[in-house]
C-alpha cells in the first residue's frame, strides 16, 4: 500500500503547489475566516499552529487573531522522530529548521494535553483521515494527546472521497477548506 501512498501524496503535493501563490493567499483567507468563527476556535484558549511551507494553507491569520485574543499560540519543533511544541509570542521567535520548516525557540515547552490543534497534511477525506509527507509526526503527537481537538486545514483541491489509512493513523475532528468546516 506503501506504493500507493508515495503515488497519490506525489499527486495531491503537485496539484497544490500549481496552483498560483495569489489563489492560494485568497484561499488562505476564507480559510482562516472560517476557523477564527468557529465555536471550536472561539472557545478555544491554546492553540496549537504549524508554519507554512510551500502552498501549504497559510494560518497566520488565526495566529495573529489568536494572539490578539490573548489565547496561548505554539508551533511544532522535529527531534528525531518526535515532534514537541513550544509557546511563542510572535513570529519572530520562529527559525528554519527541520526539512526548511520554521520553528520556534525551545524557550517556553507547551505540555498542554488539549487545545485546538491546526494540522496541515498533503492530501485529506470527507471521514476525517489525512496523508502527511509519510514521516508519521502528527499522528504520534496526537496519540499521545487525545484531548486536543483537530481541525485539518486544506484547498478543496486537496480532499478526496478516501484515502488509505493505516492502523497509527489518527483521524481528525474537523475538515477546513475555503467551502467551511466539514465535521467528520
């Protein structure tokens, strides 16, 4: 299934980094709308937030409302074949790290067991899965934090009716595209 996998993640990758950075800001946008007036994001007092690389839907805006909200914002860090978050208070305190990807100072650990978790991915279903880049680092977080609510971000462009899955694979509460949240 593996094969598979590599064939359709190359697939969904190539058709999101087609399309032009301009679409994919405007997109990015409606997408951030819809999550900033979600129940699931006002309630919500932590956040848990990536970076964007590439086309990869850009989440900056929920940061910034979060941090106007006074609400706790962490970003991943990679070690190894771990992934840890840490608390920051704006993006200055973000730098290139693993696989390009900018990370935060190891100043201030976010131990938090729930919080609302942004989770990008590569290619997503209407049931709640998603394909990452095949390295496994979200679905071991979040094993391991059952108590966060998770809110896959992606382009319509990106969902599928199904996708494979595996038995480590830990499925999403939410689906976000530019279309609104699709409970899963």
């Amino acid at each position: 299934m593996e094969t598979g996998k590599k064939e359709l993640r190359r697939q969904f990758k190539e058709a999101r980094d087609r399309m032009p950075s301009g679409q994919a800001a405007a997109l990015s946008e409606m997408i951030c709308g819809h999550v900033i007036s979600s129940p699931a994001f006002v309630r919500a007092e932590r956040v848990f937030a990536y970076y964007p690389l590439g086309n990869e839907v850009d989440v900056r805006d929920i940061v910034r409302e979060a941090w106007r909200q006074g609400k706790q914002v962490a970003f991943p860090k990679v070690f190894g074949n771990e992934m840890s978050f840490f608390e920051i208070g704006d993006f200055q305190k973000l730098h290139p790290g693993t696989f390009g990807v900018m990370e935060p100072e190891e100043t201030c650990p976010a131990e938090w067991s729930t919080g609302l978790m942004l989770v990008p991915g590569v290619a997503f279903d209407r049931g709640g899965n998603r394909m990452g880049f095949g390295k496994g680092y979200y679905d071991r977080y979040l094993a391991r934090h059952p108590g966060c609510v998770c809110l896959g971000m992606a382009y319509e462009l990106q969902v599928a009716d199904r996708i494979p899955t595996e038995e480590t694979d830990v499925p999403l509460h939410c689906l976000v595209t530019e279309k609104g949240i699709l409970n899963t």
